[in-house]
C-alpha cells in the first residue's frame, strides 16, 4: 500500500514564525502535491512537483513556498506565518500526472497560527 | 477556479438504509472523475476513477454512474452501515496535470447504529 506520511499532524505556531510542513511517499511517486482544505471549500492546491527540485504553482500559492531535494520528501514553507494561513493541509502523491490518474492522500496536517 | 458541487452537504441515515449523493460539473472538457472516502483522523482514499460516459463502478456496497453529457456523477451505498461514515469527496479532471484537477467540498455521511 503507498504511505504518505506528514510528520506533523497538529501544530500552534505564532504569526511571523518560519514553517516547515513535511511530508514523506514511500511509493517511489514521481509527482507530490500540497492542497489545502478549509471550511465550505473543495481542496485547493497550492504547489506540486514533478521532479526533484521541481516546482509548478497551484492555485494558491502566495505566501508558501515549497523545497523537493530528495524524491521521497516535499516540503511545504510558509516563510512568515500569518492567521489566514491557519488551515488543513493535506499532501499527496501519484505515479503520473495524466487524468484519471489516483492520488494517494497523507491524513493531514492541522495548522493554527496565532 | 472551477465550480465542482456535491450534494447534499451532509445526511444523517439509519444503519441498513441506502442512499445516494451527488456531484455536479461542467460538461465540457471532461477527462474523469473521480471519487474519495475521507474518514475523520484519516487520509482520503480513493474509491473510483471514471473515464468514461455512462461509466458505472462498484466495490462492494459503494457504486458510483457517470453522465458526462450533463455532467454529474451519483454514488449509491446500499445497507448503509457505520463504517460507511464520512466524508466523500468527488474531483473532476478538466485536463491532465495537476492544476486540472477541481475537488467538490464534499458530503458528509453520518450512519445511526
């Protein structure tokens, strides 16, 4: 079974403070996503990756940024935090990009920023 | 952004009812569908992919139809039963790549013992 793993699944931080949301695939998945899920809203993507060291803007990328070294992992950064930043996020990854291609879900990570 | 609506927001059923739950989309540009269980504390879990109109698919008690041509997909659980509760969430694929893909908010399914 793929395994997509954030290592932090609830985390306070304070407004202005540098974030590093982690996520980690263990299916050798070309493609990692970070989406973001908030109240009455269908997730949003805010950056993906194709590659290593590879980045594509999402949707809603302002005020994030993102780090892919190594396959496996993809960081998601929110260099200065700020209140409407507090949200879900949830990572993920595929095998392909094509449509109809399944992307496989981490379970979330619960962020507050006060 | 694109507009994908899900239907109803949330229900309540009673264990052993079957019931069934919409998602809307644009009817243009269609690539696939998709369908996911999301349990409270959990990942989201892939359920179906559709492709095709007048796709039908089934796993267990959970299918789901496709009608591409007015663009809405149904998913039926028949028997419904605890473990059934969550939220499901429908994506549609507008295009390849990943900023094609638009996922609906979701209807939350709350099964009563």
């Amino acid at each position: 079974d793929v395994k997509v793993t954030q290592s932090s699944r609830y985390l306070v931080k304070r407004t202005g403070e540098k974030v590093f949301l982690e996520c980690v695939q263990d299916m050798d998945h070309e493609n990692m996503f970070w989406y973001r899920q908030d109240p009455g809203l269908g997730l949003r993507l805010i950056y993906f990756s194709y590659d290593v060291k590879m980045k594509e803007k999402g949707d809603i990328p302002e005020g994030y940024s993102v780090s892919r070294e190594k396959k496996e992992r993809f960081s998601l950064i929110l260099e200065s935090a700020s209140t409407n930043q507090t949200s879900m996020y949830l990572c993920a990854s595929s095998f392909l990009l094509g449509a109809g291609n399944t992307i496989y879900f981490g379970e979330g990570s619960w962020l507050t920023v006060v | 952004i694109l507009n994908v609506e899900q239907s109803p927001q949330s229900l309540h059923v009673q264990e052993g009812d079957s019931t069934n739950f919409t998602c809307s989309f644009p009817s243009s540009n269609f690539y696939a569908l998709h369908w996911y269980r999301w349990e409270t504390a959990k990942s989201p879990e892939a359920l179906f992919v559709m492709t095709l109109n007048g796709d039908e698919k089934k796993k267990g008690r959970i299918s789901a139809t496709l009608n591409t041509k007015e663009g809405y997909s149904y998913l039926y659980i028949k028997g419904s039963q605890p473990e059934d509760s969550a939220t499901y969430l429908c994506a549609f694929n507008k295009g390849t790549g990943a900023n094609n893909l638009f996922f609906g908010t979701g209807t939350r399914l709350t099964v009563i013992p």
